[in-house]
C-alpha cells in the first residue's frame, strides 16, 4: 500500500496532505524518518507514526452483496443444521445479515459490519424500497392487481401502497415485478396470498439503488466504492425516499 493512502486511512489528511507531512520529514517507517513520496508500506509488518504517535487506521465497515439461493437460511447458525448464508462467505470479518429472505426465497441479501446502516435500513420508520420478480400460478387480474398496491390487510394492519407490474404470462403462470416499501415476515407471499395467489419463484433484485444485476446465485461480490458512498449519503439523510431514486407512493 502507498504511504499516502496508509495516512489517509489513518485519519491523518487527504492523500495531498499527507505528502506535504512525508516531505516535511515528520513520518517514520520502523523508526526510520522517511521523505520520499510515492514508497509502500505494508500495515501488517510495518509501524509508521507521525511525530513520534504510532498511527493506525480506522476500521473500514465491510459491505457486501450475495445473491442468496434458495434453500439458504438468513442465519449466523441454524439448530436445524441447515446452510447457512454465511456459510457462503469466505469473508475474516464479522457480517451480518441486513434484514431476512425467507427459506424459498433467493436473491439480493446485504452482510456488513456497519451496524447503525443495518439499523436504518431494517427500521420500520424507513420506507426501503424493494423490488422483486414473481412468477404466481395463474393470472393476476387488473382488480386483484389494484387491490395489492393500495394495500391490503396483514397482523391486524395495512400494507403501505406498493408498485406491480405485469411483465409477462404463459398459459400457466404469471411473472410480475412488485415493489414493496416496507419488510414484514414473508411481506410478498402473503400479499399474494390476500388474493389468492401461489408464489412458485421469488427473487429479490434490488434494495434502493443497489441492483442484483448478473450476480450468480451463490456468488457474492463486495460493494463498490460509489455503492458506498451511496449507502453512506442515505445513512446521513436517515434514508429519505428520494435518496433511493424512488418516489414513495402516499
């Protein structure tokens, strides 16, 4: 790693800075004073301080998206001796898992150590949006299809309105995209099943802005730079609808 972003992760300045600190002679590797800029240092064997404080850098949040498969439970452990999702990761740090999908259902899952963003991002004062592909037995007819995104009944109270689209049929199933803004226990079969209609395929593809995309079932990826980034705005604007680019339906 370049002594300058060793800095910077450090909290010390921007990488700019810190080669104004290494030139002015006050950083030292191993006890020796360094002055030329552009050298690598390794955190791990190395000790660099500044002006003699041993410096080390604050710990990164690890974000990352699996693509959960079905079959999987949203478990650290499971007394029924079932897979696990993190029994997917190869990942040292301690993830866990933001919010749940059910045993039948796969799809875009967020693990992380940052846990004020899991907080907001489960909270039930924060409106996610969450998109999935459904494909039900039958047909979803235009009434049924009204009645699902004003909302209907679940544990004695309303669903918050939600977004359907039909996107395709055949002669025995329908596929459809539906767009929930809260997370209950099993939220879109049991819509579903207010109408009377039998999920055969679940699959969560998006949370907010962070799209699932061509993530292989099974596979996980860490999040980008600019996803974080993302992430870390909404945090701070305690995820205001319009932060997620989707306009919540009243």
């Amino acid at each position: 790693m370049r002594l300058n972003k060793y800095l910077a992760d450090c909290g010390v300045a921007s990488r700019r800075g810190c080669d104004a600190i290494i030139a002015q002679g006050r950083i030292k590797i191993n006890g020796k004073t360094v002055t030329q800029l552009g050298i690598d240092v390794n955190p791990d064997n190395d000790t660099v301080s500044l002006d003699g404080k041993r410096l080390k850098p604050k710990r990164r949040d690890v974000y990352v998206m699996l693509h959960k498969p079905k079959g999987v439970v949203c478990t650290a452990k499971d007394d029924k001796g079932r897979k696990t999702v993190l029994d997917l990761l190869d990942v040292k740090a301690r993830l866990f898992p933001v919010g749940r999908l059910d045993y039948d259902t796969e799809g875009l899952l967020l693990l992380t150590t940052d846990g004020q963003l899991a907080q907001t991002l489960t909270h039930p004062s924060h409106h996610i949006p969450k998109t999935y592909v459904v494909r039900i037995f039958g047909e979803l007819t235009e009434d049924e299809k009204i009645t699902l995104e004003k909302g209907v009944m679940l544990d004695g109270k309303p669903t918050l309105p939600a977004s359907i689209k039909v996107v395709g049929k055949d002669d025995r199933t329908s596929r459809l995209e539906i767009t929930v803004f809260e997370g209950r226990n099993r939220q879109v079969r049991r819509m579903l099943d207010s109408v009377g209609k039998d999920v055969e395929f679940l699959k969560r593809v998006s949370v907010g802005d962070l799209k699932l995309g061509g993530l292989s079932r099974g596979k996980y990826r860490y999040l980008t730079e600019k996803e974080i980034n993302y992430l870390n705005r909404c945090k701070q604007s305690a995820f205001r609808s319009d932060c997620f680019g989707v306009e919540r339906k009243e």
